[in-house]
C-alpha cells in the first residue's frame, strides 16, 4: 500500500501511521488474539446460542398471546414490548450473527449461516451479499462499501454533496422508523437504474426473490395473526406493526452508532493497492465505534455493541468480543490507534450531529 496516500487521506489526529514492521507485528497480535479464541469455542456457545433462539420463540409466542388480549391495555403494551424483543433479538443476536456463520461450526442446520432466513422484510441472501461480502470486505471504502450512509444519508465530508442532503434531517427519522425496508431493497441498487447502469429486467429478475420475502412478512404481522385474533384484530395488527418499528428503531441506532461516529473515518479506494493484513486490521478499527454497556445491553445489541471486535473478526461467535474486547484495545494503544469505545448516548449525539452537519456542503 502507499503510504503516501495513507497518510494525506487518514485524517483523525488521534490514530497514528505505522511503518511496514509495526503493521507486520500489530497483524499478528490481532491474530493471536483470535487464535486464542477459537481454540476456546465450544460446547458453552452451542448452548448459549441455542438459549437465545428459545427466549426468541417464548418472548414472542407470550407477546403475541398477551396481544390477543390487547383490548387490555397493559396487555397491549407488555405483549408489544415483549415481542418487539423477540424481533430484536432474532434479528441481532441471531439472524445477524448466525448468517455470518459463526456457528456453522455446530452442523446444526437451524443456525447455518447458508440457509438462515431471518424476519424482516430484507432476504438473508441479500443480506450477505451486501453485508456479509461488500462491507466486510471493503469497510468504510468510498465506492464500494453500500452502508455508507445507505445512499440516501451524508455522514462524511468526503462523501459528495447534493442539495437532496438539505432534507436528510428529515428523512433520516422515516428511514430510521422503516429500516427494514432500506436493508430489503439495498441490493436492487435502484440508482443504478435510474442511470442506465442496470436494466430494468435485470432489476426485475432481482426483484422476484425481495417480493416474495416482503409479502411472506406483510401476510404473517399482518393478515394472518390479525385474522385469527378475531374481534381483536385491530390491537393484534397495531402491536405487530409498533413491534416492527421498535426493532427497526433499535437495529438502526446501533448500526449507526457503530459506523459513523465522530472519529469514525471512511477511505478512498487507493487504500486496496497492496493491502496488508495489517492494513486491513488498521481500516476495521478506524472506520468502527463501539458501545459502553451492560451484559444485557450487548445481547439486546447482537454484540454489535462491540463494532471494533465484529469488523476484526465476523465469524467468531458475538458473545466472545466482551472477552476479546480489552485485549483489542490494548494492543490499539500499544500502537497509537484510536479505541473508540463510549456510551450509546454519547455515540448517538455524534451521529445525529453528523447527520445535521453534512446536509450542508461542508468540506470537513
């Protein structure tokens, strides 16, 4: 990699360069530290995770049974609050995490990472395509990386402006209460359409798998549950559709609050001319932010409270980052790099302020 080009585009005072040697031995501490990881997986995250897939079907067989009574309205709002749980934890701690097969390893066909389909609109094959792949694969690189503000939202100076910024303040709060809609139609990549870059049955052909998910979704929250709830349907259909966006509330807040912090930083793409491993490490952690927070809070997070960590190493399994957390962290300091790591509230207000700052066409 040129280092030249390094240098003049990494702009956070608070990371310093490393020469070729310290990449090299910064490289393999961050190896070692997942050597000694996976030689620990075992039967104890087998159980955990099969724990968590049960609290998804119990939280959200009670909720849903809890909203059947939801003329009630404590029922209504404890069977609403524990199936918006449920979606959040299928979602984050499963869904997520299983489809970067982290447990693959398990041979369980209920948690490989191939085959799981998750509930939201989005199809899991979709979604490892543009996660899985493209932003792992090219974090935080202007151009190639598609979660960089999802093509809608400016968050960084380096991102060209457009006078549709102006409005993202407002309607950064609709993409946010219906994310899943944004994850669902990432990979149709309509601008692409709208610029004679794809044709519109290549679009259609794309299209079929993405309809066929969102009517499953629509049919079950809201025809199916609603109709056999009878008399209650109106309750049943309100408490599926605030459970929804709770977790879409959720799922984009810490999304957001793991990439485009402050120091968080994006990358041209002459940043993959001869990238080492330890150059790939050293993107991972200046282009992540992670989440102070209580053991709770990191699972309601998939663990994605702890960005730096996952973006290290997506396919171990999310429970191990809190172990792998400080020994990360240490190393950053031992080589200059910037640990981000505050509160959600904090990292929050970056993020909403970044969303403000760059409506306007400010440089830096």
């Amino acid at each position: 990699m040129n280092m030249h080009v390094q240098t003049q585009y990494f702009k956070n005072p608070k990371n310093r360069d490393l020469t070729p040697a310290q990449l090299d031995a910064f490289a393999q501490e961050l190896d070692q530290i997942k050597q000694d990881v996976l030689d620990q997986i075992g039967e104890q995250d087998a159980k955990y995770i099969r724990r968590v897939y049960s609290a998804v079907r119990y939280t959200g067989i009670a909720g849903r049974a809890l909203l059947f009574a939801g003329w009630f309205p404590p029922a209504w709002l404890l069977g609403t609050g524990l199936l918006g749980i449920s979606k959040i934890l299928e979602n984050m701690e499963v869904g997520h995490n299983v489809m970067h097969g982290q447990y693959d390893w398990m041979n369980d066909p209920k948690f490989k990472g191939q085959d799981y389909e998750w509930d939201i609109v989005g199809t899991g094959d979709n979604w490892r395509q543009t996660h899985n792949y493209k932003h792992h694969t090219y974090t935080n690189i202007r151009g190639m990386d598609d979660d960089i503000g999802y093509g809608l939202i400016r968050l960084f100076p380096e991102q060209r402006w457009k006078k549709g910024h102006l409005l993202q303040p407002l309607y950064s709060i609709p993409f946010c209460l219906l994310f899943q809609w944004g994850v669902a139609i990432q990979n149709l990549e309509l601008g692409r359409v709208l610029f004679g870059r794809k044709t519109v049955k290549e679009l259609w052909n794309e299209w079929q798998p993405v309809q066929k998910k969102i009517a499953k979704q629509l049919f079950k929250d809201y025809v199916f549950f609603p109709l056999i709830a009878g008399p209650n349907a109106l309750p049943v259909l309100c408490g599926n559709m605030v459970a929804n966006g709770i977790r879409n509330i959720w799922t984009f807040s810490i999304i957001f609050c793991g990439h485009f912090t402050k120091d968080a930083e994006v990358f041209p793409k002459t940043v993959l001319q001869n990238e080492s491993r330890g150059h790939w490490y050293m993107r991972q952690i200046r282009g992540s932010s992670n989440l102070k927070g209580s053991e709770i809070f990191h699972i309601l997070t998939g663990h994605l409270s702890h960005q730096i960590e996952h973006h290290l190493y997506p396919e171990i399994p999310a429970r191990r980052y809190r172990q792998m957390g400080p020994k990360v962290e240490a190393v950053c300091k031992k080589y200059g790099l910037n640990y981000n790591n505050a509160s959600l509230f904090k990292q929050y207000g970056q993020v909403i302020g970044r969303i403000f700052k760059y409506a306007l066409p400010f440089k830096k």
